[in-house]
C-alpha cells in the first residue's frame, strides 16, 4: 500500500505544477488542499483516502493536457486562460466534488473491507439499531460477562457445560431445586427433609443411626416424664389404649408395677400377688401356689389348711406331719398333739381345771380343781376351792 505521506506530496506537485504554470493569481492548489484538510478534521480525519481520491480527480478532468495544449497555441493566452481557470473555479464547487468523491471512496473501501485498521475510532461509528450474529463471536474469554439474566465475577472456572454432562466445580445455591430423574450425592445436610412420597433407605449404617436416634428420643422423653396427649384418648389404630381415667377395654395384658388403693378387682384364671398370694381354681394359698384346701398358710415347715372334711363339716388343721398350737397374746394356751390335746388350765363355764404337785393356797372360785399331778398312794388326786383360798383333799 502507497504510503499517505507520499500520496499527498505527490498530489501537491502536480497541482502546483499545472496550475501554478497557468496563473500566478489563482493558488488553486492551497484551495484544494484547504477543502481537503477541512473535509478530513470534519468527517474522520481519513487523509488517505482524501488525498488519493483527488488524484483520481486530477487524472479524470486531464488539466495537464488541455493546459499544454492552449499554451502550445498562443503564448498570449496566459491572461485569458487565467480568467477563465479564475471563471471556472469560481463557478463549480470543487469542495462538494471532493467530498462526493471521498464519500464514494470510503463507502466503496467500507464495503468492500478495504479501509486499514484504525482508520475510523468506533466512538466515530453510529451503531444504532446494528446487531452482530453471535456466529461473529470468536472463541476467547470475555471478562466481566453480564446480561439480563446472566452476571459473570468469577475468577477461576466453576461452571464446566459438556456433552450430556454439566460440572459445578463448587458450592451451589439455589432458592429452588427440582431433580426431575434422579439424583446421587455423596455428602447431604439438610436442615428439613419432606417426604411426600417413599424413602429407600439402602445403608443398613444409616438405618441404625435413625433407630437410634429415635430410641434416644424416646428415652429423653421417658426420663423427661413430658408425655403429654393434653386431655385426649392414647390410640392404637383408631382404638383407646388409655384415657384420662381408664385403660382401654382392648388392654388385655399389663406389666404394671404398682397400684393405688383399688375399688374393685376382678380377676380370671390365676392371680398371683407379690409372689405370696396364689389363687387358682377356687384355692388360696400363702406362701405357696400348690394350696391343699379352700385355704392353705404355709410358714417355712408348717402348714396350716381349711378344707371340706365331710359333707357340711369342715377340717382345720395341717394336712402334712406337723403340730398345731393355739394360744392368746403370744402365748401357747392349747397344743394338738397326734396323741391328744394339751392345756395348762381348762375352765368349764365358772369352773377352772388346773394342775399342780401340792395343795394350792392361792385364791380360787368356789368349785375350781387343781388336778395333783405328782399324786401317790394316800394322797389325794385334786383339791376344790372351797371358797378363797380354802381348799378340800379330794380322795
């Protein structure tokens, strides 16, 4: 390519040349060369193509051969031929021939994608209403990407979009997540999870943690004592186990520890009660759940039984090979032997019957006996209460 400098020297030499040789009046070449700086500082400072198209100008109109020519006529003709350069130039206006030229010139080089690089500042171009394809786009890396839905400040990548496949490289946020398919996560936390339809839980590890999670809560709550169903019926499949007042008639089985003061108790089958009471079939035993009769004691060896002994006659006593003693204030009064019954005194309506080995002296009822128990051959074998403290031999 020409260079500029060249192109505009080369213009001014045949301008001054040419012109200069017609008239000495008429400095056409600083008019021109005026327009041409005027026209280049208005439109885009493009000196290039303002200089080269007027060399065209100047090649077109010939002025060099039509100026030879009238000189080789008549050497007289300088006066006439300067009034008429002066005639024309003053009748046609050079300036608006050179910028339809220039005009030409770039609209041809803009098209045709001819103009150098850095020729026309984009602050000098209107781009109103211009729109570039995005196939115009070249790869690269576009910093401080924006748009209306898009905001890009980032300094590293994040976000890598592949066939078939889209990798976040970090943390992601979002208001709302929708996973159409399916979904793999490595490491979840979440702070609420809602369940609308079924959980699979494959991790028999995970599954054991949640159990035990929730038999810690329930353990918390039991040592909390905060079970609470505020004054409604505890239900089992639409059924009451327990209200404010009563258990549910369905409650069959219990493991009670203790009870308050009952009311009523009913009681079918056998009934034990702290593993002392035993009642089955009709027989209540203490101390023992085999009873012998209607009623059974046992204390550690001895037994004691009632029962039926015959019809409308019942038996009290041991049913196994043990003694029975009656007695008041814990004293023994009355010993059953299996050879007899033993007394230390028998009274019989106001008359007591004792024993001893001499004649009494103490004060008795009239009628009362001492029985001499140490009794020989002239001695007497009781004595009677005569009255006070007298008492007659009875031989």
């Amino acid at each position: 390519m020409t260079d500029i400098i060249d192109i505009n020297e080369e213009i001014q030499k045949v301008l001054t040349q040419k012109i200069n040789s017609v008239t000495n009046n008429i400095d056409i070449d600083v008019i021109i060369l005026e327009r041409i700086d005027d026209y280049i500082v208005k439109r885009a400072g493009i000196q290039q193509a303002c200089t080269q198209q007027i060399s065209t100008l100047v090649e077109e109109i010939d002025i060099e051969e039509r100026i030879d020519d009238y000189i080789k006529q008549n050497a007289s003709v300088q006066q006439l031929l300067a009034e008429k350069i002066n005639s024309i130039v003053n009748s046609i206006d050079i300036g608006s021939i050179i910028l339809e030229r220039i005009d030409e010139y770039i609209n041809e080089r803009a098209s045709s994608g001819k103009l150098s690089r850095g020729m026309i500042s984009h602050q000098q171009v209107d781009w109103t209403n211009y729109s570039m394809p995005a196939s115009y786009v070249g790869s690269g890396v576009i910093k401080n990407f924006a748009s209306e839905g898009i905001e890009d400040r980032s300094t590293e990548i994040n976000l890598t979009v592949l066939d078939g496949q889209v990798i976040i490289e970090n943390e992601t946020i979002t208001n709302h997540l929708n996973v159409v398919d399916s979904a793999t996560i490595k490491n979840l936390s979440v702070s609420k999870l809602v369940v609308n339809d079924s959980l699979v839980i494959n991790d028999t590890g995970f599954s054991q943690q949640i159990k035990s999670l929730i038999d810690d809560r329930i353990t918390q709550k039991n040592n909390e004592n905060t079970w609470d169903t505020y004054g409604k019926s505890l239900k089992s499949n639409n059924t009451i186990l327990i209200d404010n007042t009563r258990l549910g008639n369905t409650v069959v089985e219990s493991n009670l520890r203790k009870l308050g003061r009952l009311t009523s108790l009913a009681v079918t089958g056998t009934t034990e009660l702290a593993e002392s009471v035993f009642i089955e079939n009709g027989k209540l035993g203490i101390n023992t759940d085999e009873p012998s009769g209607a009623f059974t004691v046992w204390d550690e060896e001895s037994e004691l039984s009632i029962r039926k002994y015959k019809n409308r006659n019942m038996y009290v006593g041991s049913t196994r090979d043990s003694e029975m003693t009656l007695g008041v204030g814990g004293n023994a009064v009355l010993n059953i032997r299996k050879t007899g019954i033993e007394t230390n005194s028998v009274k019989v309506g106001n008359i007591t019957i004792t024993n001893g080995n001499k004649e009494p002296n103490e004060t008795g009822a009239p009628g009362d006996l001492v029985i001499n128990d140490a009794s020989s051959s002239g001695q007497p074998w009781a004595w009677r209460c005569t009255g006070g403290n007298k008492w007659l031999p009875l031989k």
